[in-house]
C-alpha cells in the first residue's frame, strides 16, 4: 500500500522549483522578456520542462530533433543549443508571421544553421521525412501544436525516431481540463488528447511517464 504523502501545496511546489533552476541562456531570457508583452507570449513554453528535456538532449548527445510549434523559437532555439555544431532541429510551423519574430534570436545565439524551419503542416513535413528515408534516425521529437492531428504525428514519429528515442508532448493536462471526467460537449482537440494519452499508455511501442511541470509533459521512450 502507497503511504499518502504531503509535498506542499501546487503552488508552493511551483514557487521554489521556479526559484531553484539554473539561469537561462541569455538569449532565451531576451526572447521570454520581449514575448512577455505580446499578445500571444502566453502559449510559449514553460522554461522548466525545456530545462528538463534539454538536460536529456545533452545525456542523450542527440543530433537530429523534430519539433512541431515553433511559435517564436524558444523551445526550437533550447534544442539547437543543446545540440553539437553539426546537430539538426527540423522545426516545423504553419505561421512566418511568428516564427520571423523568432529567427533573429536564433542567430544572435549563433545556432540558426541547425534549425531547419519548414513551413507547412506538421503531418507533411513528417511525411515528406519518411519519404525521404530518415526514419529511425531522430533522436527527440517535441510536440507543441497541431493538437487536432495528434494521434497521427504520434505515429509518424514513431517511425521517424530511433529505438530509444524519445518523443515529448507538451499540454498533457490540456490546460487542466483533462484533470476531470469527461464533459459531453468536450472540445474536439481535447477529446483527442484524452485519447491519444490513454492509447500511450496501454502501448507496448513506448515507455511513457507524464511529468507535473507546467501543462504536463508527456515524454515517451521508443522501445
Ligand atoms: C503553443 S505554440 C508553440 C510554442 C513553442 N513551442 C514555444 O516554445 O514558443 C503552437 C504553434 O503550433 C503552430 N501550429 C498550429 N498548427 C500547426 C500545424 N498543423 N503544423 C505545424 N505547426 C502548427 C502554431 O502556428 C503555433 O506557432
């Protein structure tokens, strides 16, 4: 039997953990400040589960990365960084307008060689991946966006990425609302979230665990 134990309340816990991380890098610090007044800044990132991820990137000495949702580059421009100088992020988006806001802060960094940015939908640039020949060659996948084709950028992925590859998804608990039962009238990107989480839990491709930062991050290992 599990003792029950007490951690803290929520926010208590999210205070001292946001107190106790290393500094960011100073270009991811320019790019969160110059978003704080923007009217969408609030769908970046949370710099904790990037910390996280990028600190698995470094063990893992990954090269070759995937993302979907760019926004403005702050996440795509923490896995450049993590990544040596011949290292790769196909990043993916649909919007110039809000990845150009990003594109010169990947350069300050010094790190916009090793983002490919491709602009169109996620599931034909994974696509357009495989036909290509480079499945089984990624070693990290970050999922952010596109959450109505979920189930399929899931598959895609796993054939794009290595065994022991790992494949995360950001807003696990769909901003809470997946903490609760069921609603009848439940949003369409949300159903398709609660399902895709349940079906990544029964398989036997992945081992999966979701991480309490933030939205929830869903990071699964390819078997
Ligand atoms: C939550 S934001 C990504 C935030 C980003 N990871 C960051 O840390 O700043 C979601 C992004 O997904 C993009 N998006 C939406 N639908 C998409 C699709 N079908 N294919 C690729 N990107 C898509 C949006 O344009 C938006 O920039």
């Amino acid at each position: 039997m599990n003792h029950p134990r007490e951690y803290g309340s929520d926010q208590q816990r999210r205070t001292y953990i946001n107190s106790h991380m290393s500094e960011l890098h100073p270009v991811m610090k320019k790019l969160r400040q110059l978003m704080e007044t923007h009217p969408r800044g609030f769908i970046m990132s949370d710099p904790n589960p990037i910390m996280v991820l990028s600190n698995m990137l470094k063990l893992a000495a990954a090269k070759k990365c995937i993302e979907v949702g760019v926004f403005t580059g702050y996440s795509s421009l923490a896995w450049a960084l993590s990544m040596p100088e011949d290292g790769k992020v196909v990043a993916c988006d649909i919007s110039t307008e809000y990845t150009d806001i990003g594109k010169p802060f990947w350069k300050e960094a010094g790190v916009d060689h090793k983002i490919d940015l491709r602009i169109a939908p996620a599931v034909e640039t994974l696509q357009s991946l495989i036909e290509s020949e480079e499945s089984g060659t990624f070693d990290f996948i970050y999922v952010d966006g596109d959450k109505l084709n979920a189930d399929v950028i899931y598959e895609l992925s796993l054939k794009l990425l290595r065994t022991n590859g790992i494949i995360a998804f950001d807003n696990s608990f769909m901003h809470g609302h997946l903490l609760k039962p069921e609603d009848e009238d439940e949003r369409q990107d949300v159903s398709v979230i609660r399902k895709l989480n349940v079906k990544i839990q029964q398989d036997s491709r992945v081992a999966a665990v979701m991480l309490d930062v933030a939205d929830g991050v869903y990071v699964c290992r390819k078997n």
